[in-house]
C-alpha cells in the first residue's frame, strides 16, 4: 500500500512540475503577445477593426487558457500573436496608404467641382429668370446644400490635417456626392477629375 501511495504522490509531483514548467512560457508568450498587440492597437482600432477582433478574441482564448491551468493550450495560442500583430500594422499600413490615394483623388477634383457649382449658382442668382426646368425651390435646395457641402470639405480638410484619414475620406466622399446632387438640379456635368 505504501508503495501505490509513494508512487501516486510521485506521479501528482511530477503532473505539478510539468504544469509549472509550462506555466513560464505560457505567460512569457503572452506577455508578448499583448506587448505587440499594444503597439497597434490604436490604429487598428480605426483602420482595420475587424482584423483587430480576431486577434484579440484569439490573445482572449490563450489568457482563458491560460486562467484555466491549460498552459500548453496557452502557449500554442499565445506563440503566434505577435506576427499577427506585425499582420495588422502591415494592414494598418496599407489602409492609410489606399485612403491616402483616395484623399488625393478627391482633393484635386472636389475643389473646382464646387468651385463651377458656386460660379453657376452666382450666375443664376444674378439672372432674372431661372433656366427651364429649373424652378425656384430646386434653386434655393441647391444653394444650402451647397453651402452644407463648403462646410463639410472644410471639416475633411481639418481633418486631413489632423491625421484623421478615415473622417477625411468619409467627410470627402459625402462632399463629392452632395456636389454631383447639386449638379444633377442645376442641369450640370460633372468636371472629369472629380466625376472618377
């Protein structure tokens, strides 16, 4: 009897020393998975968010295993969240430069676009009559969304400025889509740059 217990409290030891030995590395791995993630967090948050979700559930799981004793678990959880960490700033990267692009396409048309929009509106309202077709409640509608427009292109050139891609962009394209709304009441064409 004595023997089945020395060997029972044995095999018990050397379960613990093996969980103990597993348990360093584990939270080794993920003290580094959420020192990676931690660099790009914030821009991922903004740029790429459903990407970030799926890392985060997989740091969520390993820690879950992690509390639960399972350190190997951990572990092969943990291991490999710092590249895709690395993934997601690549990811980051990428989506800054796409609204970058975008942002530059539209800041070369957006501005005369509203530019002949003003001038047909400056016209029309020195005229006596208006066009056909075009009647006096179209006109005013114009006017004021013209000037919204104006307003919301300030807000995304602020927001450029400020870093902010994504506003910018978001701002820009409701900008451009006001002013071909406008175009559309006043009987106009869109300029080619900014119709793209």
């Amino acid at each position: 009897m004595s023997n089945k217990l020395m060997i029972a409290i044995l095999a018990m030891v050397c379960a613990f020393g093996l969980a103990a030995c597993s348990k360093g590395p584990a939270e080794a791995a993920l003290k580094a998975a959420d020192a990676a993630l931690e660099g790009v967090r914030a821009d991922a948050s903004v740029y790429v968010p459903d990407q970030l979700q799926a890392v985060e559930d997989s740091l969520a799981a390993a820690k879950q295993s992690f509390e639960a004793g399972d350190y190997k678990q951990a572990l092969a959880g943990a291991k490999d969240l710092p590249g895709k960490a690395e993934e997601l700033a690549a990811a980051v990267t990428a989506k800054k430069e796409e609204l970058t692009r975008s942002w530059e396409e539209m800041q070369g048309g957006l501005p005369n676009m509203v530019e002949a929009i003003q001038s047909r509106v400056d016209i029309l309202s020195k005229s006596r009559r208006l066009p056909a077709g075009l009647d006096k409640a179209t006109f005013e509608n114009a006017k004021a969304s013209l000037d919204t427009a104006k307003q919301t292109w300030s807000e995304a050139t602020a927001a450029f400025g400020g870093g902010n891609l994504m506003d910018a962009v978001n701002k820009a394209t409701a900008v451009k889509e006001k002013a071909a709304e406008i175009m559309a009441a006043l009987g106009m064409q869109a300029p080619q740059a900014a119709a793209q």
